[in-house]
C-alpha cells in the first residue's frame, strides 16, 4: 500500500496557476526526487502536502489518513489538520532554527510540548522527558553532532545547522520527511555533509521526499524521480529513465542545462 | 576674639539652618517621588499588556478592526498626553453637564448625566495607561512583525498550537528585539509623570513648586532633576543588564 497518495491536486495563487492535476503514489521505505527549473511548482507541493498551503483541489493521503480532501474540506477543523502534519516532517532550505534555543532544546521543544497530550505525563514526567532527551542525543549521534548539544544555532556553520534541522524533523517520528532543496541556501563545500545524512536515512529505510537541484545526488539515491514543469508532472520514473535515458524534451532541456 | 566667637557660632546656625531646609526639601520630594513612582508602577502595570493587545488588533485580519485600531492608536499618539489628560479628567463631568442641562432626556442622556468626574490619580492612571499602551503597541507590533514566517512555518510543521507557537518560539525573539525601544519609551515614562501635575496630582514637581509659594524657592524644583537623573540611571543599567543577558544568541 501506497504511504503517500496524491490525486490531482490544483493550486494557484491568485490567476498564477502553480498546480494543474498531480497525481503520483510512494511507496513505503522509497525515496523519490521531485527535480524541475525553479517555479514549476515544486515547493508548492511540498507545502501543499505539509499543510502549509491549502490547495483549491484534489485529494492527499498520508499513511491512510486522507490529510486533505476538496470533496470535504469542511469537514477537517484546525486540530484536525495539526494533527495530520504530525505524521510529516519538512526540512526548510533555509534551516528555520530557533535561535534562542541550544541544540538540543531544538530537537526536544516540539517533542516535549507533543508529550504533554500524554494520559501518563503528569505520574511519569521525569521519565518521559529523560526518553525525550535521550531519544534526541541518539538523533543528534546519528547525524554527527552529538558533542554540539548545547551549542545555539548562531555557533554553527550552515551545514551543521541544516543538520540540526534534520534531526528536529526525525525526533517527531514522522512517517514521511520533506526535505525543500536542503543543500540551496548552503556553500558548495557544505552540501556533501547533508547530502550524506539524507544518504543516512534512505539507507534506514525512511520514506523521503526530496525537492532537490542536485541531479548526480538525486540519481545515486532515489528509487523514483519526478520531472515537474509549469504545474504538472512532465515525466517519471527510475533514475536510469528521467535522468539518464529522458524521453521528453523539456526533461533533455532542463538537464542539459546542468551538464554544461 | 569673643566677637570672632560668635561669627564662628554665627556661621554654624546658618549652616544648621540649611541643613535643616535641605533635609525637609528633601523629604517632600521623596513623597512627591513616591507618586511619580506609583503612576509610573502602575502605568506600566497597565500598559505593557494592553499594548499586547491593541497590537494584536492592530494586526488582526478583520478589516473593521484592525482600522479601529489603527485610528484610535493614531489620534492618542497624535495628540499631546496633557490634553489627553485634561479630556480625560474634565471630559465627564461637562458631558454630564451637558446632559443634565438636555429638555427630553432619552435613556442615553440620561445615562451620560450620571457620568461623575474621575478622582485625580485615576485620571492620570486612565490617560498614561492608554497612551503608553498605543506606543507599546506600535512597539511590539514592529518586533512581532520583524520575527520570519519561516519561525512560525517551523512550527507549523512541528505540529505545535498557535498559543505553543507565540509563547514558547516567537515570545522571547520579540523581546530581545523591542529591548532597546522599550528602555527608550520607559525612561520617557519616568519623565512624563511630571505631565500629571497639569491636574494637581501630588507628584515630585508640584511638590517642588510647593516651595516656591509657600517659601519662595526655587533651587527644590531644579533639585528634582537629580531625582529623575538617579532613578533613569538605575533603569539604564537595569535594561543594559537584560541586553547583555539576552546576547547569548543573535538570529
């Protein structure tokens, strides 16, 4: 069964028309790379999918859980759709930390806020908040940056701030991770460090959705890429079709334009 | 050498005399100081959440409200606080003039000529907390405003409440930012309490000039300044002590 369906989605800001009808499944445990020239409509979708955005049509469902519906929009109240982002992370191009908290306050804050809804919070507080912490030290391990746990963003170099980042979007346990073209707001020489964390997480068999301009990193990871272009999906398929063997011409121009 | 003596004797008793002056001019500024700090206390007390909340009005998303607002915070900072004060102060009781004086009064008139004058310091206490509210709002919309959509987007998506999202992310980045106006419109406050003289609020300048009616002098009211000057000092460095405890991060 399909983690993540999407059906026909619409979205336009105001007579600009950014999505006309996309429709694609994942599977779970899959990466897939939604690639294509700037405002084609790629963040939109990402946002659309993360409830940041409402689109005007369609369908999205998220581990079975219809997370919008056009047919029945009225019928989602605003806890409701709180809820449904629980089950997706999103790691923005432009890191988004809170600058007045450490490190790992950063990766604990939601967490913690999230285990106050607990029945058992009020008998057992010492001990969840303890989990949390240890839980968010394992997190921070894995993406390399345990010994910065009290560090403040501002100490950190980009790279190690997206990489903060990232281990705030694992510590809520998403089913699905976002990641919005990670490596953008990043130095050349920084990129690999996140690029090898992603690396990380599909080899954990993390279901991943990547927004991404990296052609070479998008075809060593992906099981499937996207080809989106003016607000629909252009062509997909395995890497070896859409990166390698493109049938399309838009997809051969659009690529062309990174092999130079 | 007994003449001497008594000059010496002389000179002492004058200098007892100031003293003494000194001593008492002092202690009727400290009573007076003691109301300029009360409305200033409460002013405070008063204005730093109204102003929370004609900001968030001032922001609000419904059309009416947000231009209700926005005129009523633009003809308080518009206007001089004295004549807020003596609209404040005079105003109800010309309207219950007005109204007692109507031939039909209707239920409404009736009401308005009930209306009583308000006691001094609650007139001061009315105008100040409004006033300093309007500028507060301004202020803290300026420092909520200045806060990236991309804070609340992280949050957002982190699955917190908008109450969540304001007092535990966007909260402190405000404050570290509005520091630094706020320290200036406080230390502006410390001054215009002087304003509520303007009624005959007993405050540390109409204590002064106590002195100049009762005593015909003058040095008592350049003697507030020093006043003044100490407790702006204390609120300097109490703010620059925020400042530099708020350092530890930069966005």
């Amino acid at each position: 069964m399909a983690i993540l369906e999407v059906r026909d989605l619409h979205k336009s800001f105001g007579s600009n028309n950014v999505l006309k009808g996309i429709n694609f499944d994942l599977e779970e445990g899959k990466v897939l790379s939604i690639i294509g020239s700037s405002g084609s409509g790629k963040t939109t979708l990402l946002r659309c999918i993360t409830s940041l955005e409402t689109a005007e049509k369609g369908k999205i469902t998220v581990n079975g859980n219809v997370v919008f519906d056009s047919e029945n929009i009225h019928k989602l109240t605003k806890e409701e759709i709180r809820k449904n982002r629980l089950s997706v992370g999103l790691v923005f191009q432009s890191f988004n930390l809170f600058p007045q908290y450490s490190v790992i306050e950063n990766v604990t804050l939601a967490v913690k806020l999230q285990a106050k809804n607990r029945p058992d919070y009020k008998k057992n507080k010492k001990q969840i908040l303890d989990e949390i912490d240890k839980n968010a030290m394992e997190i921070l391990a894995k993406v390399g940056l345990a010994e910065k746990r009290d560090s403040y963003p501002c100490q950190l170099s980009g790279g190690q701030q997206q990489r903060v980042s990232i281990a705030r979007a694992l510590a809520m346990k998403p089913d699905i991770l976002f990641f919005d073209e990670p490596t953008s707001a990043l130095d050349p020489e920084l990129t690999g460090e996140i690029l090898k964390v992603i690396k990380g997480l599909a080899a954990d068999d993390m279901t991943l959705v990547i927004v991404t301009h990296e052609m070479a990193f998008a075809r060593d990871v992906s099981d499937h890429i996207i080809f989106m272009d003016d607000g629909v999906i252009c062509e997909e398929g395995t890497p070896e079709q859409v990166i390698v063997n493109p049938t399309q011409e838009r997809t051969k121009a659009f690529l062309s334009r990174f092999q130079q | 050498m007994f003449r001497q003596r008594a000059q010496v004797l002389c000179l002492f008793v004058t200098y007892e005399r100031y003293l003494d002056m000194f001593l008492e001019v002092t202690l009727d500024l400290l009573t007076g100081f003691g109301k300029t700090l009360e409305i200033f206390a409460l002013t405070l007390l008063g204005a730093l959440p109204l102003g929370l909340i004609i900001a968030f009005g001032s922001m609000s998303k419904f059309a009416p409200l947000k231009w209700l607002v926005k005129t009523f915070v633009w003809i308080i900072r518009g206007t001089p606080l004295m004549l807020q004060l003596i609209v404040i102060f005079y105003g109800p009781g010309l309207v219950a003039a007005w109204a007692q004086d109507m031939p039909n009064p209707n239920g409404l008139v009736q009401w308005l000529a009930s209306w009583e004058v308000f006691e001094r310091m609650t007139a001061v206490l009315i105008s100040f907390i409004i006033n300093y509210a309007c500028y507060f709002s301004e202020i803290y919309r300026g420092g909520i405003e200045s806060i990236s959509k991309g804070q609340y987007e992280a949050c957002q998506v982190l699955g917190m409440t908008k109450a969540q999202t304001f007092f535990k992310v966007i909260l402190m980045q405000v404050i570290k930012h509005i520091i630094p106006p706020m320290s200036n419109e406080i230390i502006t406050l410390v001054k215009d309490t002087s304003l509520a003289r303007i009624i005959a609020v007993y405050e540390i300048i109409w204590s002064a000039q106590a002195f100049i009616k009762s005593d015909g002098l003058i040095w008592p009211l350049f003697y507030t300044g020093a006043f003044y000057l100490i407790f702006n000092g204390l609120l300097t460095v109490l703010f620059g002590k925020i400042e530099k405890k708020l350092d530890y991060y930069h966005n």
